[in-house]
C-alpha cells in the first residue's frame, strides 16, 4: 500500500508505508580540485564540491583519497563528504560515505548516509545513497532513506 509523500511528509515521491523508506531522486554536478598527494605520492587526494538538484537540494564538501590506476583498470577510492540543503521539506545536513573499487572491468560501489551524521531536521536519518552516470557525464543520484 502507498501513500503519497506530499501528504504524507510533504515529499513529491513515494513513500512506501511498509518499510519506511522514502526515495530521493535527483542530479548532482562535482567538480574535483586536486591537492597534494599523501603517503609519499602513493595516495591521491582531491577535495570536491558538489550541487544537488531535485529531491534534494543543497551543497556538499569533501575529500576524496584513492590510489592504483584507474586507466589500467585497477583502483579505489574513498570519499568523506558532508551535505547541507532541504531534504523533501526539511533541512538540516549529513554525511555521506563512499567505498569504491574496481579491477579486471568490474566495479562496486558502497555509498552509505554515516549513521549518527544528521542534524536539523535530519537528525537521526540512516540510508543508502545509489549513482549512476549517464553517457552525457550527467551525475544521477536515489537516496533511499529512513528518518
């Protein structure tokens, strides 16, 4: 059964009454500024900035190390970023954690909300963030998430 989160939470998705989960939908644009690298030029560092558009609207900030070589098809990455903006019809700020590898032509990506981040009005939210890119280079993001 379903309700629709305008009424429910004031959202314009979805809001599924059995798990409690509300889906997020929207674009980002990033822009990565690289730095100095670390641990004697083995790990690359990049501090990155972002803007959300759709569901969520808002900026983010955070800082990206990864090591290997992404042109050979080899590497990973870890990203700390922090997002503040409106979330449906609430605002406050959280965090976000990436988790990323690839090799031999697969790739998989862990995007989690860090439980404990949120303030405001999204003190308490938990979730999991989902990316795809378009052929364009367009950032697409699914936030699924609980409050």
């Amino acid at each position: 059964m379903e309700c629709w989160a305008r009424r429910c939470k004031g959202l314009d998705r979805p809001l599924r009454i059995g798990s409690m989960r509300i889906i997020a939908t929207g674009t980002f644009d990033v822009q990565l500024n690289p730095c100095p690298a670390e641990l004697d030029g083995a790990v690359n560092r990049f501090n990155m900035t972002k803007t959300f558009k759709g569901d969520l609207q808002g900026n983010g900030i955070g800082v990206m190390l990864s090591c290997g070589n992404p042109q050979l098809g080899s590497a990973g990455y870890v990203v700390l970023e922090t997002v503040r903006g409106q979330l449906g019809n609430r605002q406050g700020a959280f965090a976000l954690q990436q988790y990323a590898t690839m090799h031999d032509g697969s790739q998989i990506l862990y995007y989690d909300v860090v439980p404990g981040s949120g303030e405001g009005d999204l003190n308490g939210i938990t979730g999991k963030f989902r990316l795809t890119i378009d052929a364009d280079g367009t950032h697409n993001y699914e936030l699924e998430y609980d409050l």
